[in-house]
C-alpha cells in the first residue's frame, strides 16, 4: 500500500508561480509511475502530466505543456509539479496519483489517490 499526501496549493495572481509536493508513505515511488491530475467543479478529473519512472519518460496534457514541469526528489518519496504561468483556468482541486494500469492518461488506470491540494489562481 502507497499512501500520497499532497500539499503547496493555495491562492496566487495569474502569471504567478507555485509548487505542489506529493509524498510518499509507505512504499517509496521510486518503482511507480506517478501522475497528477486536476479536478474544476462541475468538471471530469483531468489529466496534468505524469512520470513514467520505469523509461524515464514524462507526459503532458496539452493545456499545461511548457508551462508544468513533473520531478521527483532525490528522496525517493517526493514528486513535484511545478507550475508556472498560471492560468485563472489553472484552477481546480490537484491529486496525485500513482501506480498505473494501464494508460498514463486516465484516471482509471491508477491505484493510488492522495486527497488533493487547492489551486486557486486569481485574475
């Protein structure tokens, strides 16, 4: 069993800039790919972007490419998502998640949830 606990969201300018951590118990994430997606009221979970431990490789939803970076930390527990630019559509509730099953874009195919962190980004 993985437990994920997210935290670093919070209200910000649009433009600006924030760091959401999510870390691990439990299990370390090193073996695990891991993802973050976010969640606007009245809207579907959406995909961010996640990191495919096993190749190395990362992956990006298209609304935040060039503006979100995916790391991990030399902890092993640790990843970060980097936003930069915010958007006030940026907003939404952010979870991480990790584990995958299938598809890296999919919520589905996850098997760990963390209980999410707010973003609020103001105009």
């Amino acid at each position: 069993q993985v437990q994920l606990a997210e935290s670093g969201g919070g209200v910000v300018q649009a433009g600006g800039s924030l760091r959401l951590s999510c870390v691990a118990s439990g299990r370390p994430l090193s073996y695990y790919a891991v993802a973050w997606f976010r969640q606007a009221p009245g809207k579907a979970r959406e995909f961010v972007a996640a990191d495919a431990w096993s190749s190395g490789s990362t992956y990006y939803g298209d609304s935040v490419k060039g503006r979100f970076t995916i790391s991990r930390a030399s902890d092993r527990n640790t990843v970060y998502l980097q936003m930069r630019s915010l958007k006030p559509e940026d907003t939404a509730v952010y979870y991480c998640a990790s584990d995958v099953s299938g598809s890296y874009y999919y919520a589905e195919s996850y098997n760990y949830w963390g209980q999410g962190t707010q973003v609020t980004v103001s105009s």
